[in-house]
C-alpha cells in the first residue's frame, strides 16, 4: 500500500482502476511511489499532467509502462526531470 504524503491516506490512485486522465499539476508532494501506485492500476491512462511536482525521471520509466495509450504528458516545471 501507498499513502500519499498529501493527505496521509492511501492513494487515491491506488484505489481507482482504469482511470484514463489525471491532472496533478502543482502538488509539489507529488512523487514517483505516488506514480508507481498509479500505473500499477491504471495501465491506459491517456492524459497526464504533472507541471510543477517532485516527480523525477523515474516516474516517467513508470509511466512508460502504459505503452501506447499515453498521449499526453506534461511535466514542465519538474526540477527533477532531466
């Protein structure tokens, strides 16, 4: 299980299946065990935007997992993105 660092209790995302569009931008607690637990449920998530979070390059390898139904991904603002 995942708790999120946002509000203590287990991940939303960890909860929910098959979501295909999450809009996470500017939750700087955001982090890459929260985008593990979400691409370990929700393998065709089309829409993902993560502007101005703690994510590094690891979530993206994660997020890479959901193979080609990804079509949008924003990450611009993440300090560890390379």
């Amino acid at each position: 299980m995942v708790v999120c660092v946002l509000c203590g209790q287990t991940l939303v995302a960890a909860r929910c299946r098959d979501l295909r569009t999450v809009n996470f931008n500017g939750c700087f607690k955001l982090t890459d065990k929260c985008i593990e637990a979400l691409v370990a449920n929700n393998k065709q998530l089309h829409d993902v935007r993560l502007k101005r979070t703690s994510i590094s390059d690891k979530a993206l390898q994660q997020l890479s997992a959901t193979g080609p139904h990804l079509r949008r991904l924003e990450v611009a603002g993440c300090k560890a993105v390379s």
